[in-house]
C-alpha cells in the first residue's frame, strides 16, 4: 500500500479534537455543554455584508485576480487608511483566511530545516504552518506572573541563530489575551533589525484592546521592509466561516512571491472578498460595539476567575482568550474528566488544555485555555460550574477516581431538564 508522506503524517491534529468529540456525546446524553474551547464568536455578522450578498448579480461567478480584486484591495486600504496607514496596491494581497496567509508566509520566509523564532503559548496552527513549509518553531517561553509579556532582550535572542529567518507575534495574542506595550513593539522590531529577521505580525485582533489605544506594526517606520502583517475578517467582523484573509508588506520581494502563492490557487473567494467591501468601509461603526461586549465579557471572566480558589489568572489586555493556571494535578486529565465524567444539574464546560499552546514538553501542564464567547450570563454560569468542578476533581478519592453524586454518566432527567441555553443545543464543533 501507498505510504503518506513523513510531511503529512507529522502534522499535527487539532488538540481539541478528542475533547470536541466527547463533547459531542455529552450532548447527545442531554448534559449541556458551555463551550469555552473554541476561537468563534457568538455575535451577529454586520447586516451590511448580508446586504452585499442579496444584491450580488454576477452571473457567472468568476474567478478575481489572484492578488485580490481590485475594488477589494481598495476597500481594504481604505480601512488601512483610519489607522494613518498608506498602503500601495501592491502592498496588500486578499488571501483565503488568514490561515491561508500564515501558511504562504511561512514558506516565503524560511526554508526546509530553517527557523522562526515565536513566543509560547501560541496559537497552536502555527505548528501545522510549520510542518507544511518544513521550518523549525523556536518557542521563546512566556511567564503567566508577567502578564505573558516579552521577556528580556537576552532571552528572546537566546532562540535566535544562523539558521533564525523571522520573529513571529501575535498581537493581541490568542491564547494569551495579552497585548503588547509600545516598548516590546520596539524592542520586537530592533531585535528583527539587528538580527536581520523578518518580523511577521499576526494581527488578527487587532481591533480587541481594551486598556489602551489600538496599535499595529504597520504605523512603524520600516526602512528594511522586513515587516509582514497578516490579517483576517474571521475575528473582527464575526465571519469566521466567509474565509477571507490578507497579507500586508511594503517589501516587494515579499510581495511578488505572495502573489505567486496567490496564483497557485487562482483566486479568493469572489462572493466574500466583494461582499466584505462594504464591511471594511463601515468599520469604525461596525466594531466599537463589538469590542464594547468583548471588553464587558472580559471584565465578567477576570472577577469570576480572581474568585476561584487557587486559580492563578492574569487580566487579559486584549483578543477573546486567557490562560489561567488551575490548582490540579494536570490540566488535560481535569479538562477531559470534566467533559467525559462531571455534570453538575446537567451541565459542564468545555476548555482546551493549554499543553497544546506550547512547544516546548511539559510546559503548560497545569493551565487551560479560555474563549469567553459566550454572553455575560452564560459565561458567569459556566465560571460557576468550573469552581464546582475544581473542587470535586480535588476531592476525589484514590480509591474511586469519581465522584458521588453528579459525576459519572449523567441521570436520565438531564434530557427532560435541557436548559434552554442556545449553549445546551447540539452543535457542530469547528477545531479552530
Ligand atoms: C492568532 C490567529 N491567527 C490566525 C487565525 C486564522 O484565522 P482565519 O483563518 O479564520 O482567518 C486565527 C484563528 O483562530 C488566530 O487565532
């Protein structure tokens, strides 16, 4: 028989994968699931891009340019724009997500076996990127007693050697919540300078801050042109599933190769990219309130966890996510009994382990990953049910590894008890 590629056969499957799985089993035994595990956010898509959608008549839907339509790419400059930023048509390329963009970028900046310095936890897809361009991540460690803030100078270029072709950030960060401050921006683009890297930000988030003023790489002066910024609708404007994505560089190198890529799969999407025109022009109505929830959601998560016992959190600057650090033996064994085992009145909470944010082994081991996308009040009832099972998990005894009473498979009752939460309905788990 055929064999798959060692290439294919080492890429990594979504960490979440399994849990997903037994959340879906759960369901079907009527225990209601709080998702908290996934990257999607639960608020509308902007009316505008519906609009756009019903009015379209092209007939027969064709291909666009590879680098984007041009409308598009001008819709999208226009919203560079607001942020003082000036970009040339050949600075922007459209790409199909902005996992599309990582996934062309890491293969245009380094070579089989050469490596891209990234700051753990980190969004754990880079390693798939990675395996597919057949580069090395080299993980910088981050520390949650410091917010998860860049360490010092000395640390970061302890990752990086001769074979180092880039520093990859995210900014705001999924998992961490954390945004950088102008000093790490600074000291981020320096080190790229004196080490001759490309500095590729991942601003994604870029809009969810909210302690301070939001910021991008792009307002940076860039002699050397050694930025790329790679970015995405997916977040910004709650349409995760339309798939449109971009790349952004004043290096024209960069962005020749980019349009290469481009080339090797003909187009974007030309229903989304055009209908997306009017969204990225109503951006500064569409997002402030969007962010205003966001900043609210945050705000209910950071007291809940400060009040769980033995729960070490840091308050998320920015993005939808944080790490927290739990008072159990392992975070993957508690994330799974919860899931596969623990219900308290027919309910339980969905996290992802944090392990699968880090490279490095070992690291992580007692921390998961939060994505408070659900409202305030369902996510006050979800931090509520996780305190409960904290402390269960803690109080089980050696001898029956479960717990009497609302452990183990859930009573028959839950079914007839199904909360009317749009959480406890059944629904299809994406492995973002
Ligand atoms: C940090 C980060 N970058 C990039 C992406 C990719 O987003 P998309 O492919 O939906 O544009 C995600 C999605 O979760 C993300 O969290």
């Amino acid at each position: 028989m055929p064999q798959i590629s060692p290439r294919a056969s080492s890429l990594q499957a979504s960490p979440l994968r399994k849990l997903v799985d037994s959340a879906e089993e759960r369901k079907k035994k009527g225990v209601c699931v709080y998702h908290l595990n996934i990257g999607q956010p639960d608020l509308p898509t902007p009316q505008s891009f519906y609009d756009a959608l019903s009015a379209m008549s092209e007939n027969p839907v064709a291909y666009k340019r590879s680098q984007g339509a041009v409308e598009a790419i001008d819709a999208w400059r226009e919203y560079y724009k607001t942020y003082s930023v000036d970009l040339d048509r050949s600075e922007l390329a459209i790409t199909t997500s902005g996992s599309e963009a990582l996934q062309f970028i890491t293969c245009l900046v380094a070579d089989h076996n050469e490596e891209v310095v990234v700051f753990e936890p980190f969004y754990t897809n880079y390693n798939a990127f990675a395996t597919i361009a057949g580069v090395k991540l080299h993980p910088v460690t981050l520390d949650i007693e410091t917010g998860f803030h860049l360490p010092s100078d000395a640390e970061i270029e302890a990752a990086i050697n001769e074979r180092t072709k880039a520093i990859l950030v995210c900014n705001p960060s999924n998992p961490t919540g954390t945004v950088l401050r102008k000093d790490e921006m600074d000291r981020l683009f320096a080190l790229a300078e004196k080490h001759d890297l490309f500095l590729i930000a991942d601003e994604v988030y870029r809009e969810f801050v909210f302690d301070g003023e939001v910021q991008t790489f792009l307002s940076y002066p860039d002699p050397n042109h050694r930025l790329i910024v790679v970015d995405s609708i997916s977040k910004r404007f709650n349409l995760c599933g339309a798939r449109i994505g971009a790349i952004v560089s004043r290096n024209v190198d960069v962005m020749k190769a980019v349009v290469k890529f481009c080339m090797s799969r003909l187009s974007s999407p030309t229903v989304e990219q055009m209908a997306m025109i009017p969204v990225l022009k109503q951006h500064q109505e569409i997002v402030p309130p969007l962010i205003h929830e966001w900043h609210a959601r945050r705000d209910a998560v950071d007291a809940a966890l400060k009040k769980i016992p033995g729960v070490k959190a840091h308050k998320p600057e920015g993005a939808f996510y944080t790490i927290c650090e739990l008072p159990v033996d392992s975070a993957e064994n508690f994330s799974k009994w919860m899931i596969e085992e623990f219900q308290h009145e027919c309910e339980t909470v969905l996290v992802a382990p944090a392990p699968g944010f880090y490279a490095t082994p070992g690291k992580g081991e007692k921390e998961i990953r939060i994505a408070y996308v659900l409202n305030t009040k369902e996510l006050k009832r979800a931090l509520e049910i996780l305190t409960i099972a904290l402390e269960q998990y803690n109080n089980r005894t050696h001898a029956t590894k479960s717990i009497s009473g609302s452990a183990g498979t859930a009573p028959e009752s839950c079914r007839a008890d199904r909360s009317e939460s749009t959480r406890c309905q059944p629904v299809e788990s994406p492995d973002a």
